[in-house]
C-alpha cells in the first residue's frame, strides 16, 4: 500500500463514513485545526518527563481529539454511524475535562493577572497549544451540529491546557526557588 492516493488532487477529500468534500470546506477546516491542535500538544509533551503526569495527561487529551477529528470529519447524514466515546464525542468527555481542570487549578494558587508565556519551556509550548486550540474551536462552529459536544469539549481543552501551563510554571518556579537562581 502506497502512502497516496492521488484522490485528493482535484482539491477534494473523503470524509469518515463516506462522502467527499472540497478540502477548503468548514469540516477538513475544522478537523484540520484540531490535528493542528493534537500536534501542538504533542509538542508540549515531547517537553514533559517521559512516563510522568504531564506526559499521561497529554496523551489522553491527543487520543480524545482523534474522537473529535472523527466527528467532524463525518457528514451529518451518517452521524449514525458513530460511536459514544471511540468517534463521536459526548458530556461524559467533557466532565473528565472539567474534573481535571478542577483537579490540577486545586493544587496551586491562580494568577490574579495577565499571564506573560515563557517563564518555562514546556508551559510557554502548553501555552501555544492552547492558542491553536482556540483557533480549532473557532473553525468547528460552522462544522458541528447540533447538539454536538465538539465546541464544549474544545472549549474546556483550552482551559485545562491553559491551567496546565500554569501548573508546570508553577513547579518550574518552585524548583528554582529551592535551588536558589
């Protein structure tokens, strides 16, 4: 099997499920911000402790956007097809999202300001991922429908990825402060 098709050289692209759409659509736009997203993250991580809790959390949250690159990349006609949790996202993700926001912000003091990116390397890249998160929620609004949990779920990412860049500031400093620089 060969890497390309050529079926996407007339400027279409199929979609999960069957169909093709010209790629300059609202859904290659929006699952293509959200793939720029997934990479965006797993840039961060490339920066966390192998095996450690940043690495954990990163992982899961690239696993989950496969979900929503599958939800958006599917026409509505065959939203039938999709799968609670595997292909389709749903309430549930986005209460796990919630819970670890609320897990990770208990365990330092927020910031009270404006946030200035790069007092360290891996929150300054967090930080990054959160704008192309922004920027993917912005493309999905005109390609979810419905009900849909895509635009709530990318939503609450920016915010824990936010909260997670403040978190690894906030250890980032600490280890500073105890080695004394």
């Amino acid at each position: 099997m060969k890497v390309y098709t050529r079926k996407g050289d007339d400027g279409t692209t199929g979609l999960y499920g069957g169909g093709r759409v010209a790629k300059d659509s609202a859904a290659p736009e929006a699952y293509g911000a959200v793939d720029e997203a997934q990479a965006a993250l797993g840039v961060a991580r490339a920066f966390a402790q192998p095996g450690g809790e940043l690495d954990t959390i990163l992982v899961g949250l690239e696993r989950d956007l496969w979900v929503l690159m599958s939800e958006l990349a599917t026409e509505p006609a065959n939203r039938h097809k999709l799968v609670a949790g595997a292909t389709l996202v749903t309430a549930e993700m986005v209460d796990a999202l919630e819970a670890r926001i609320d897990d990770v912000a208990g365990r330092f003091d927020l910031p009270k300001e404006f946030v200035v990116p790069g007092e360290d390397r891996a929150a300054a890249l967090l930080d990054l991922a959160r704008t192309v998160v922004r920027r993917a929620e912005r493309r999905a609004v005109p390609a979810t429908v419905e009900g849909s949990w895509v635009g709530p779920y990318l939503n609450r990412l920016s915010d824990l990825v936010w909260t997670l860049a403040r978190w690894q500031e906030g250890t980032s400093l600490t280890a500073r402060t105890h080695h004394g620089a």
